[in-house]
C-alpha cells in the first residue's frame, strides 16, 4: 500500500515472515519505482565495511568458510491471557497472524520470539549478521543452494522459537557459511581464508595476521558502498538518496536474500532434514511439505 501509494520507504529488519511476502515486497517496490532502506545500520559503519573489504580484495587469500555466531533464544512458561489494554487495536496489532488471546508476554518486544510472527533470534540478529556475511562473500544476489542443521524449539510455553540452534548453508561455489548460537563461534562474523581470518562485530575487529588491521585499497580495487556511520547516518543515507534518488546501502533486494537464509535454516531445523534450493527460482526441490512453509496463510481480512 505504501509503495503503490508513491512512499519511499525505510523497513526494518527482518524484511518479512516469510520468503514468499519477502519477494512480494520487492516486487512491489520495484514496480512502483519506490526508493526503499532495510534499517541493516551495520552497513553502515565503518569496521564492518572495512572487514568486508579486507574479505572482498583477497587480503585472507581465497576465502574457505564463514562462520556467524548469534544470539540464544529464551523460553517462558504458558501465559495467562488478560484483559486488552486500553486503547490498544489488538485484533490489528495480530493483522494476518492467527488468532491468539492477549498475554502482555506476546506483544511489544517478545513478539520476535513467537513463530507466528518472526523467527526467534535466527531472525532478529541474523538480518544483521548474514547480511554482512553475504556483504563480505559477494554473494548478495544469490544463496544458498542447501541447508541442513538442528535446533532446539521449545514443546510448551509461549515463545516457541529455537531457543539454541546450528546449521550450515552450502553455496553453489562450494563455500559453507556455518550458523550458530551455541558459543561454538564468538558473536559476530568470522571470515577465514587461505591467509588469514577478519572476524567483526558491532564493538571492533581483529584479523590475523594483525598487519591486515592497516591496509589500505587501491583505485582498482573494491571500495564497498560508503554511507554516513551507525544508526543515524544509515538513516541519513536515506533521506540523502531520497533526493537523490539513488540506491541506498541497504536495498530491500538485498535484504530479501539475507533473511532467506535464517528462513531457509528455520525450515530445514523444524523439519529435521537438509533443504535444497535454487536461489534464481526461489524454491525448494523436491520436498512437498518444505516448500508450503515458504509462504504462511493470511488471517482475513489482511490476505495478500
């Protein structure tokens, strides 16, 4: 409605629930000819850019793996429902999510842990960190082609996404990006090299050999997208390419493909088997049950 409306948009992460209303979305923008800014601020700050260019110039050699360790996930016992606040459009606030009795657990911030609205942690910290991944592994266009990992989802209580979980994606070039919250890797992302490693997170980098910290790019090199650093300049870039009318740092294309990736995980983690998939078509091969959860069914009256 916003882009058929003529807005240009910015949309936090993660893009959408599911890859089917995800690729809607950049339909949409792109026929509406709406300039649209994923709030993924990481790109615009200035270790993470750096790391990714240490990565994409070949300063660790040939890159072999990648690793990103995200956040656990909690749980909570089942909830009481309770009476609707005042003045709170609950029936709205659900919109196209099945219908569910009002607990003050569900709502406001704890809705990221609940699957009939998000993905868990998976979601939340992976729109950041697989995005900068696929940032560092020029792989912002494509993604996996398979998927295969194990999760621990919670049978009872409320929050019922992956409290711990791993798995790992490998590409069609035959680079595996392993994905965890198990404390097996440190938070962050970890790009590890014939020659080295570059590992950032949101407070620094580190990169061995140590010397790779003060390199610098030479005009025919990669210099990745620039744009104002944090939170705020990330905005900034928006409103500037809003006059512009520029692509900003964060296109709701690329966005699309880096939660593809912690959607594809969930899936594989709740069915307990390795998905295949063909990042140009947006399916998955050969698993009947998989491919109807790429897409969830629509409450009335918000159906698509």
């Amino acid at each position: 409605m916003g882009a058929r409306a003529g807005k240009d948009i910015y949309g936090e992460k993660p893009l959408a629930l599911t890859v089917v209303e995800g690729r809607a979305m950049v339909e949409a923008v792109k026929r509406y000819s709406c300039l649209w800014q994923t709030g993924s601020w990481q790109r615009s700050t200035a270790q993470f850019r750096f790391a990714c260019e240490l990565v994409r110039n070949q300063r660790i050699g040939k890159l072999q793996r990648v690793e990103v360790g995200l956040g656990t996930g909690s749980r909570i016992p089942p909830q009481l429902a309770m009476p609707i606040p005042e003045g709170f459009d609950y029936n709205r606030w659900l919109g196209p999510a099945p219908w569910a009795p009002y607990t003050e657990k569900r709502c406001h911030w704890n809705f990221r842990w609940i699957l009939d609205y998000s993905g868990g942690q998976l979601t939340d910290c992976g729109a950041h960190d697989i995005d900068i991944a696929h940032w560092g592994m020029n792989t912002e266009d494509t993604g996996p082609i398979e998927v295969e990992g194990k999760g621990d989802y919670p049978n009872d209580g409320l929050w019922n996404a992956a409290v711990t979980y791993r798995f790992e994606c490998r590409y069609a070039n035959g680079l595996i990006m392993h994905v965890a919250s198990d404390k097996t890797f440190s938070t962050g992302i970890r790009f590890i090299g014939e020659k080295g490693w570059v590992y950032v997170n949101r407070t620094g980098l580190d990169t061995h050999p140590k010397s790779l910290m003060k390199e610098q790019f030479g005009p025919e090199e990669v210099h990745l997208y620039y744009s104002p650093p944090d939170r705020q300049g990330h905005r900034r870039n928006f409103l500037d390419c809003v006059k512009t009318r520029t692509p900003p740092a964060s296109t709701i294309e690329v966005a699309h493909r880096s939660i593809i990736v912690a959607h594809l995980g969930n899936i594989a983690m709740q069915l307990g088997r390795k998905i295949r998939w063909n990042p140009e078509t947006e399916q998955i091969l050969n698993d009947a049950t998989a491919s109807r959860m790429l897409y969830r069914p629509q409450r009335s009256p918000w159906v698509s």
